[in-house]
C-alpha cells in the first residue's frame, strides 16, 4: 500500500456487506491501558468476517481480542476505532482473525442470520403483544395519591387509570 493511502474498508469499500444486526457478544481483551477486560455487548451490525460494536472500553487499533457469541469462539482485530467528535465515536470496527470462522451464522450476505434476525424480531413482536393484552385487559386499577391519600392530578380530574 503506498503512503497516504487507506485501505478499503476506511474509505467505506467493503469486501461483504455488513447488515444490521443486534447479536449478544462478549467480548474479552485489554484496553489501552493494558488492563483485561471481559465484557457483554451486543453488536451494532455484523458480516461474515467482521463485526461493529459500541460501549467497549478504549482499545486501540490492531488489539487482538476474542469474542464469544452463542457457545462459539473466534479471534478478532480491532481495525478501526471512532474518534473523538465524530459520528463514529464509542465504535470499532473489528475482523476475524480466521476468516473460515463465521460466529454470526453468515455465510454469504443473504446467509442464515436474516432468518433467525427475522424469528427475534418476530418474538419481540409476540412479547410486546402479551404485554400489550396483559395491560389493556386487567381488571387492575392505578391510583397515584399522596401520603394524606389526595389524588394527584388537577383539581377535577382524577388520578386513577384502569389497567
């Protein structure tokens, strides 16, 4: 590469598509400092090889780290951290080590993760409906009062809702 250059993936030309994904992963390394760490995180989007994460300590750019994600291992390098007052700031951007280890169940761009990313987002759909027929149809009844039992609210309106 000549000086000056940036490789690829900096310049936003990318060898896979990354696609968003929200996936647990922990991720295990050392900060800056040289301190360990080991830290739950979820991802922000993901490719076959490579993963974006947010709300990991400082690391610094070609940190080897490991990261787990559904009982699999694999080795990743960090290739890309956001500066300070830019939009990508509190990211990196990471790339696996072993490119034959595919921990995020892609293999190709239309892989495997766009149907389990459809079955969760499939659950969360069924788990906000419960919640939602839970509270619509209970026979409860809120009261919001102060310790001399006074409704909050203005004066005339009452401070009770049905669940």
């Amino acid at each position: 590469m000549f000086a000056g250059t940036k490789p690829g993936w900096a310049k936003g030309l990318r060898r896979e598509q990354r696609m968003a994904g929200c996936k647990p992963v922990t991720v295990l390394g050392r900060d800056v400092h040289g301190n360990p760490f080991a830290l739950n995180t979820f991802t922000v989007e993901i490719s076959a090889s490579g993963a974006r994460l947010k709300g990991l300590p400082a690391v610094a750019k070609d940190t080897a780290v490991l990261l787990e994600c559904s009982q699999e291992r694999a080795p990743y390098r960090v290739v890309w951290v956001g500066e300070a007052g830019t939009p990508q700031e509190g990211y990196i951007g990471l790339e696996c080590a072993d490119p034959h280890q595919a921990i995020f169940g892609i293999q190709s761009p239309a892989g495997t993760f766009h149907d389990e990313y459809k079955r969760v987002e499939a659950e969360l759909h069924r788990s906000e409906d419960r919640y939602k027929r839970l509270f619509e149809h209970s026979l409860g009844l809120i009261c919001t009062h102060d310790l001399q039992g006074v409704a909050f609210g203005e004066s005339g309106s009452s401070a009770c809702a049905r669940l």
